[in-house]
C-alpha cells in the first residue's frame, strides 16, 4: 500500500541487501516510513517494513525484513551461480 492506502505493484532496483534488510531505488509512489510492503522477487514474496524514504526523486526507500523466510540469500547464490557460468 502506498500513503494513500492504495495497493501498487512497480519495478525497483535493489542497490542493497542484508539479512536484515534492503535498499530499493525507483518508487515513485508515495510511501510513508513504517508502511508494510510484500516485495516479489520472481514468484517469492516476503514483506519488509519501510524505515526510511529519501525524497531525492530516485525513489530510494530502505527497508526492514518482517518474515522468517526470506528469498534474499538464495536470490544472491543463484546470481552468482548464474554469473560464473557465464564466464
């Protein structure tokens, strides 16, 4: 949801990534820190709280990972593998 309490669905670059946590750059709607978001990477989900939102016109908010399951370390390991067998 987005501060005017409506769902939205958008493409973002993930700039940075934790166990705890990511930063996103490229939401251009407006989000208020604390809001609960569901981020899709491929068919996973796993929601993040926002805690802060920079008004720079990149859009980059950071967030905090509120599920136990979480696509990030398997999303990092499968790029990697995926780029060595580039190579």
């Amino acid at each position: 949801m987005d501060a005017h309490g409506q769902p939205f669905t958008q493409p973002g670059l993930v700039t940075n990534m934790s166990v705890g946590g990511l930063v996103i750059q490229g939401v251009m709607r407006k989000i208020r820190t604390g809001e609960i978001l569901d981020v899709q990477m491929g068919q996973v989900k796993a929601q993040f709280r926002v805690v802060w939102v920079v008004n720079d016109g990149n859009g980059e908010i950071g967030l905090q990972r509120l599920t136990l399951h979480t696509f990030i370390a398997h999303s990092v390991l499968t790029h990697c593998a995926e780029s060595a067998a580039a190579c």
